[in-house]
C-alpha cells in the first residue's frame, strides 16, 4: 500500500540554523500539507500546497518558514533560522481529489 | 476561529468493553469529519471519516456519528483489544478541502 515517508526519522540542529525537513507524497497525490505536533500537545496545520503554490498557511507559518517541491516526488519544509520553541514533531500529509489526508511518520526536530 | 473540543483527555477500559469518545466543533460549514489513531512514535493514521451528510457510519469495531444540529460527533469501538490502546483524535474540516482541524486528543488504555 501507498504511503507517505519522511527523512530524516530525527534531527538535532543548534539554534539559529537552517534546516530542510524532506517528504515524499504518495505518488499521484495532488494536495501536500506540513502540520507539527509539539509533545503531548495535539497536531496544528502549518501549510498546505497545491499546484506549486501555498494555497493556505497558518499563523504559525511565519517568514522562517518555506516550501518547495523542487520535483515531482518531494516535497520540503525549510526552517531559515530555528528557534528553541520550534522542537516538535513535523508530519507531511497528502491527498488525491478526494477528502482522506495520509500522514507519514514524522521528524523529530530537536533545537538545542 | 475553528475549534475542535474533545473529551476524555484520557479512558481506561476493559478488554472487550466499549470505549467512545466525543467530540465538538464551532463551525457549521465544516463538512468531513475524519478519525485519527496515533501510536507511539508514528504519524496520525486514518481510521475512519464521515462526511455532513451522512449520520453514520460503521466499520467492523469503529463506527462514528455525527450529529450536525448539536455540532457533536463520536467515535465508538466495541469490544476492545489491547492494541486499540492509542492515542486518538477527531478532526474537522473547514472550508473546504484544505487544513484538517484536530481535536486535543483522547488516550485509551485497554487492559487485558
């Protein structure tokens, strides 16, 4: 079965760094999205994109953070400079036309 | 803004009791109701969904409902196992095909 995957699984980056957190969709998706889940809390929407565009973005979403799908298969969130409070899971999500969102299986983004 | 109230934050049940768990959302226009079930370590995963126009909806131990008038849905799992044990969350979808709204979250504990 189709599924999304996300690299890497975990990682540890000093605040004030830029890193990219990649995804491959499930491969005739359409619509990709990013949403984070800090521990224990529950998971908020950061963005979504289709067409190669953002079509909506949460406040969360600020200027630190891009997308890009710099080919047909991936699909990455760039953090320009990570803040402490930015440590959370990272889960990409996609969808074909219809409702049903897939979620991969995260990255742990730890800030120190 | 949208909103999705869930309760309880955390239900321990016996081996093959029920378990159900409620939630609550603030928009009228949201549409698509999905359930995720989340397990130590991994991404959200699909259990289930409902969209607005139906009332019910059953698959083998899960089944939802929904309540449109009272803005209410629920899930429902009957004659639990141990490995239902998971955290779960409802969803809701505003606006259209975009962000997915979810709930804070209900952990649930099957003893054997």
């Amino acid at each position: 079965e189709p599924e999304v995957t996300q690299t890497p699984s975990h990682q540890v980056t000093q605040m004030g760094q830029e890193v990219i957190l990649r995804c491959v969709p499930i491969s005739n998706h359409l619509y990709f999205y990013w949403y984070r889940q800090i521990l224990g809390q529950k998971v908020e929407f950061l963005v979504s994109f289709y067409n190669n565009e953002i079509s909506e973005k949460s406040e969360i979403f600020d200027d630190q953070f891009s997308v890009e799908r710099p080919d047909g298969s991936n699909f990455t969130l760039k953090i320009r400079s990570t803040k402490l409070e930015d440590s959370a899971m990272y889960f990409c999500a996609s969808r074909d036309r219809g409702f049903e969102q897939y979620f991969g299986p995260g990255t742990r983004l730890t800030v120190t | 803004g949208e909103n999705v109230e869930q309760h309880p934050s955390t239900l321990s049940v016996q081996e093959g009791d029920s378990a159900v768990i409620k939630c609550t959302y603030s928009d009228s226009a949201s549409n698509y109701f999905p359930w995720y079930k989340q397990e130590l370590g991994k991404g959200p995963q699909l259990i289930i969904d409902i969209r607005s126009n139906v009332g019910e909806k059953k698959d083998q131990r899960i089944a939802v409902t929904l309540n449109k008038t009272a803005k209410h849905f629920s899930l429902h799992i009957t004659e639990t196992q141990p490995e239902d044990s998971a955290v779960y969350f409802c969803a809701a979808n505003f606006r259209g095909y975009q962000k997915v709204t979810f709930g804070t979250g209900t952990k649930l504990q099957v003893i054997p």
